[in-house]
C-alpha cells in the first residue's frame, strides 16, 4: 500500500505541474468559455490534495479514473 501512495504522489507532482502551466495559459488567453476550463482545472488539482489529507483513499479506481480525467480534461483544452 506504501508503495502505491509513493507511485500516486509522483504521478500527481508531474500533473499537478503541467495543468498549473496550462491553467495559466487559459487565464491569460481571450478565451470566451475560460471561465469553466479554470473550475474544471482548480477540482482536478484539489483532488490529490484530499487524497494527501487523507479524505480519499488511493485505490485502484482512482489510480484508473483520475489520469483519464485529466488527459480528456487537457484534451479538451487544446482543441478549444
């Protein structure tokens, strides 16, 4: 279990970073919808943070389920 919480945290350090740099793009863009995209962006980085608090527990739905999340989140982002 120790090690799947070592292998959650370093995933999300790697994310977290990346959708930060993009979150900062959306709010500097002319964007109509950039609104919503930033709310979208602010849940998915308070996610880990629960999870490092102890709210959500690491389980193997999260692990599958939040990485979709994020790159269908993202994706989105770019074809907008």
């Amino acid at each position: 279990m120790m090690l799947i919480r070592i292998l959650l945290l370093a995933f999300n350090v790697a994310v977290v970073t990346f959708l930060i740099y993009r979150l900062l793009q959306i709010y500097r863009s002319q964007d109509e919808q950039k609104g919503w995209k930033i709310g979208i962006g602010i849940f998915l980085l308070l996610v880990p943070i629960i999870m490092i608090f102890g709210f959500v527990r690491p389980s193997p739905a999260y692990m599958l389920l939040y990485p979709v999340a994020i790159s269908l989140h993202l994706y989105l982002i770019r074809n907008s």
